[in-house]
C-alpha cells in the first residue's frame, strides 16, 4: 500500500481547522500542526495545541512573519491544508494565504495545497454583490498565486456549515433553533446543502492522497442534505412535535435591512443572500473537472439534517 502523505495544517486551532487535525490523525496521516509565536498567551489555543500533541501530532513552531520559518516547517511535509479565518464577524486572513504559497513554492516540496476556501465555490462568484465579494475575490487571488506558482492543489467547496446554518434554521444571526418561530428568507424554497463540520473535515483528508482530486474542485453534496430553509424547519419541527409560527423577510426588505448593518455583518448577510435568496450552491451541475466528495468516498456515513438537529433537542 502506498505511504500515507505528512500533512500539516495551518489554522489547526481555529474552527474547522482543529476537525481537520482531528481527521487527519484519525485517518492514519502524520500530523503536523503549525504553531505560531504569535499566538502569546491564547491559554485555551495553547491548551488546544498540547492536547493534538497528546493525540499524536507533531507541533511545529513557524511565523506567517518569517518566510524562513514556514519554508522549513514545511519541508517535513507532503501536503499542506490551510483553515486560516475567514469569517468577517470572527476574523478575515484569507490574504496571508500569498506569504504561504510563496513558502511553497520555495520548499518545492509540497504534493498537494487545501487553500483555505470550504464555503461557496468562489470561481462560480464573480457577480456576487459588494461587500460580501470579497471574501470570493480574496480567496481567487490566492487560487491564481497557488496555480501561477504550479503548485498542485486540491479546492473544497463545503457549503453551508451545519453550525450555522442548521443551528439557526438558516436565518442569519441565530445559531440556536428557536422552538416558537422562523423567518423564512423570501419563500423559503431554495435549496442549499449543509454539512456538518466533522464530515467537511473527514472529506477533505480523503482527497490528499486521491489522484482524482489532484487539481480540481471537490464540491461536498452530501444527497440527503440538499434542502430547502423550509423542509430544514419541518425537520425540526417534527423533532420538537410542534409547528413552529412562520413569518417571511422579503428579498427588498433583507437588502434593506443589510444596508443598515455595519461592515462585517454586511459579509456575512450577503453570504446568506446568495444562498438563501438565489440558491447560488444547488443552482447548477457538477461539470468536467470537479468532483463531488459522498460520490467519491461513499464509504463515509455522513451525518444527515436530522441526525445533525437532534444535538439541540
Ligand atoms: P477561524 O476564525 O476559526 O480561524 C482559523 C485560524 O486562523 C485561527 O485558529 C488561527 O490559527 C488562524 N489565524 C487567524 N488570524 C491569523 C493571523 N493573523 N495569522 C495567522 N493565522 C491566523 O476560521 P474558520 O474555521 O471559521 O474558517 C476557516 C475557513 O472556513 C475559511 O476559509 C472560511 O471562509 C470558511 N468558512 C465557511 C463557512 C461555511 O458555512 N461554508 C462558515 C465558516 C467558515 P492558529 O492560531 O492556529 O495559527
């Protein structure tokens, strides 16, 4: 059997990031994780850290300041994977990501290169509205700078995160399902596709090693998991045994209301626009060239709506 790749994550202690470490090990990789100086007296990062340690990962000290530091952490590896922040109302680093590539392409050694993207395919974004287009305009510069750089790579368009959409039965700003009521976001009848964090994570380390992977978008559509804000809620609805009081947000009042919000939330709000309003994730067909993960590898359970609600009963 061919050798399992070394891989190293960046961002390992961040939210999706410290899933990857955990499915990294646990799908029998090498696990490097990168520990920056910076992060000072961040005592539950720190705690974080030790605790992959005890799993069985490798700690490797390294500085987006300092070009030295991660060209030689990343000569111990085959596979890099970065989960750095991308959430406005949390923080945004996509940009970093160019101090990375450039470490990359110097160590000369790296098999294969997860941008940090796990959200919106953002090459499907290009008219996507201000000022949530950024976050898809950043993550395409950092794609162009890997492929300039002839840097093999792997990118994973992950959806919705379970946390939040499902958690807040798509309504942006609630990550708690209320047991009283919804605002459905216009009719409620566009499909999206929701992902619990932990399977994003056990399917973007099965595309490492994967030569069907190599160079392409692997788009997470887990089948059962393509639902409308509507039969999310009835999902939720039938586990609580009650229906719940329905109010609707039409398209013009969202903008509205968006407009009024300040920078980041504005982002974010654009986010659930897209989704929610134009189905921009379920809209359109796998095409030549990309993949998609529970097809790919349906050896992994993944965990429906249902199952993923039942942890708020
Ligand atoms: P987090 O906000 O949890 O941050 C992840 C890590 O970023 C941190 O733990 C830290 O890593 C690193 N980081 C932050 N600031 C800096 C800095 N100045 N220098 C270096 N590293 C820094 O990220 P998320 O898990 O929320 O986001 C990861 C990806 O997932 C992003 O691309 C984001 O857009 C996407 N996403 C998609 C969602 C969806 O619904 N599809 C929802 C949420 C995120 P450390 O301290 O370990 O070095």
């Amino acid at each position: 059997m061919a050798m399992k790749s070394k891989v190293l994550i960046v961002g390992g202690t961040g939210y999706l990031g410290k899933r990857l470490v955990k499915a990294s090990l646990a799908q029998g990789h090498e696990t490097f994780v990168l520990h920056r100086e910076e992060i000072g007296v961040d005592i539950e990062k720190v705690q974080m850290l030790l605790s992959f340690k005890q799993q069985g990962a490798h700690l490797v000290i390294g500085s987006f300041n300092d070009h030295q530091s991660l060209v030689k952490v990343l000569k111990l590896v085959d596979v890099v994977i970065c989960a750095i922040s991308g959430v406005h109302i949390r923080s945004h680093q996509i940009l970093l990501q160019l101090k990375l590539v450039d470490a990359i392409k110097e160590a000369g050694n790296v098999k294969r290169f997860l941008p940090s993207e796990f959200g919106t395919d953002p090459a499907r974004m290009e008219n996507a509205m201000e000022p949530g287009r950024v976050t898809f305009d950043d993550k395409m510069v950092v794609r162009r700078a890997t492929e300039e750089a002839g840097i093999p790579f792997t990118y994973i368009s992950a959806n919705c995160f379970a946390g939040y959409f499902l958690g807040g039965l798509c309504q942006p700003g609630f990550i708690l399902p209320s047991r009283e009521q919804v605002r459905l976001l216009g009719d409620g009848n566009q499909k999206a596709i929701y992902v619990d964090e932990d399977d994003i994570a056990t399917y973007s380390i099965k595309t490492i090693d994967d030569p069907r992977t190599l160079n392409k978008t692997v788009y997470i559509r887990p089948p059962q998991n393509i639902l409308s804000q509507r039969e999310v809620v009835q999902i939720w609805e039938k586990l609580i045994g009650k229906e719940l009081l329905k109010s609707s947000i039409s398209e013009q009042e969202f903008l509205a209301i968006m407009k009024e919000q300040d920078y980041a939330e504005q982002v974010g709000l654009t986010h659930y626009y897209h989704v929610c309003y134009e189905g921009c994730l379920a809209n359109f067909e796998i095409g030549d060239g990309a993949e998609e993960a529970s097809k790919l590898y349906p050896e992994v359970k993944y965990t429906t709506v249902e199952e993923y609600m039942t942890r708020y009963l």
